[in-house]
C-alpha cells in the first residue's frame, strides 16, 4: 500500500481531477502546507507531491520513508535534487502540459502591450471616447508584432511553441545562445538579440546561471527599447533593475506573470510597476488554462505509475 500526500494541491484549480493510480494506494490531499507542517503531514508518506512547496535537504533529510517527489509541475527549483540523490529519493516532474497555454498567455500579454490594450480600455472606461468627438481618437501609439524582431530565450517545448506563432504573425525570430559563450549554430549570440530585439520572451529554467540573468548591465543595453515578457520564473529578472530601465524609457513595455517571491510583497518593486499603463502583471496563470491543468493531472498519474513499476518516466534523478 502506497501512501501519498500532497501537500499544496489548491495550486490546482476547482474542477480539475486528480489521478486515482492503478496500484494499491491511499491518497491525501492538503490545500497548502507551510514548512513547520511538512514533517508532520509527509512523515509516513512515500509519495510527495507538491507543486511549489519547497522541499529542502534539511526537509528531505527527515522524511526517511520517502522514495518519489513528484513535482506536479516542470520547473524544480523548490526541490533540492542533489539532497534527493543522496538520500536516494527520486524526483520526477511534469512535461509539455502547458505547450499551448504558457504560448497563448505570451501572445495574449505581447498584443495587450503593442496595441494598448489596457490603456485605451481605462480610457473607454474614464469617458475619453465621447470627450474626443470623433469616431476613434489615439492617446496611445499601437504597433503592429508584423515585421517585429522576437528574442527567445529558450529553445524548449514552450520557445519553439511561441516561435511557431510569431512566425505565422510575420516576426522575425531568433533563439538567444547562452549568455558569456558563443552561439551554437542555429542561435544568435545573447549581447546580439538583446541589442537588436523589439520583443524579448523568456523560457528558460532557473538555476545558479540564470539567476537575474536579466539585470541592468542587460537592460541597459537593449537598443531597441523592447517589450520584455517574462512567462518563465521571477528570478530570471532583477525586478529593482526593470523597474529602473522602464523609468528610464529603455524599455517600451513588459509582461510578467512570474515574482520572486509569490506572490510579492504589497511595497515591492513588481507591485509598483503592476500600476503602470506601460506593464501587466499577471498572477503566474500563464500555464492555467483548465485543459492544461487537466493534462497536468493526467501525466501526474502515468509518472506515478510508471514509478511503481520501476520505470523512469519523467525522472530528474
């Protein structure tokens, strides 16, 4: 009998249904758990899902009945990996759920800010329609994503997704090589796409060499005054540094539906810039949509039971 628990499953949406494994098996859900409550709540579990609940190698180290994490996600930041290797848990993840979502969600933000989306609606709202007299008026300069140069930031499952589409919108795109080497072939070097980029999407993991791996040094040399979309992980962007480039005009706009920390805290640099017309901040939902949630349940439950079997789906071990 396989005890499983997972220890944030609100980070789910209502609707959504989970997995019920082919394998002998009790199941226990928690809406949340805070670290003080890890302990008590896994202790007897050999499966661990979670979602974003950060699960340390001080945390690993005193769930000895542990043999699978399951991170009902793809990022695995919050699971320290070389902590499980040494104990000798396994990791596992969630793939390719959201290859349609998180891509949509970037589009939806990239046309929201070329034409003004949020601004002209204020405007509406605020009666400068009528005020105008005329049967449009233009407070707010739009701009078309055709003929517009697109800088992704990772080649994965989500990047080629949203080079797909901007490519049916007529954009010109490149994939940045990674910053401080020389482009493989196929890649424009990183100091290139952020020099000649109108658009910038970032999909990449966060780890020790992506971290604020959008800083001012970077911001500061983005010639072309872009929009910065950031679907990916919080930590990727020195969110001080954004707020400082977008009041110096070297950015035309941005997208953000990842913080650092999450959410952020009510005086932080990402809530102040969620006021501005030139920003949206969207409360990391990119990868929401109820078909991608459900996808999400379902490869949860074949990973669960491809572990049991002894297979290796989807392990980060």
């Amino acid at each position: 009998m396989h005890r499983i628990v997972f220890l944030d499953a609100a980070t789910l949406a209502e609707g959504v249904v989970l997995p019920r494994p082919d394998f002998p098996h009790q199941w226990r859900n928690f809406p949340a758990t805070a670290p003080s409550d890890i302990f008590s709540r896994a202790k007897d579990a050999d499966i661990i899902v979670v979602n974003k609940t950060r699960l340390d190698a001080a945390t690993i180290a005193v769930l000895p009945k542990a043999k699978l994490i399951a991170i009902a996600a793809t990022g695995y930041d919050n699971v320290d990996l070389d902590a499980a290797r040494k104990t000798g848990v396994a990791v596992t993840n969630i793939r390719a759920y959201a290859v349609h979502a998180v891509p949509e969600h970037v589009f939806a933000l990239m046309l929201a800010l070329c034409r003004k989306i949020m601004p002209y609606v204020a405007d509406v709202r605020a009666g400068e329609w009528q005020a105008c007299g005329q049967f449009a008026f233009h407070n707010h300069k739009i701009e078309d994503l055709y003929g517009k140069r697109l800088g992704l930031f990772g080649s994965g499952d989500l990047g080629r997704r949203v080079a797909e589409i901007a490519r049916v919108f007529g954009m010109d795109v490149v994939f940045a090589g990674r910053k401080g080497e020389a482009p493989k072939t196929g890649f424009v070097s990183f100091d290139e796409v952020l020099a000649t980029c109108n658009v910038l999407s970032l999909h990449c993991p966060l780890n020790a060499h992506t971290q604020n791996m959008i800083g001012w040094p970077e911001l500061s040399a983005m010639k072309k005054k872009p929009i910065l979309i950031n679907t990916a992980r919080g930590g990727l962007v020195d969110e001080e540094a954004l707020e400082r480039a977008l009041d110096a005009g070297l950015l035309a706009g941005a997208g953000i539906d990842v913080t650092r920390p999450e959410p952020p805290p009510a005086d932080s640099a990402i809530m102040r810039l969620a006021r501005r017309p030139d920003v949206i901040v969207t409360p990391h939902v990119a990868w929401a949509s109820h078909e991608a949630q459900q996808t999400l349940a379902d490869q949860l439950g074949k990973v669960l039971e491809a572990f049991v079997a002894g297979e290796r789906l989807n392990r980060l071990d």
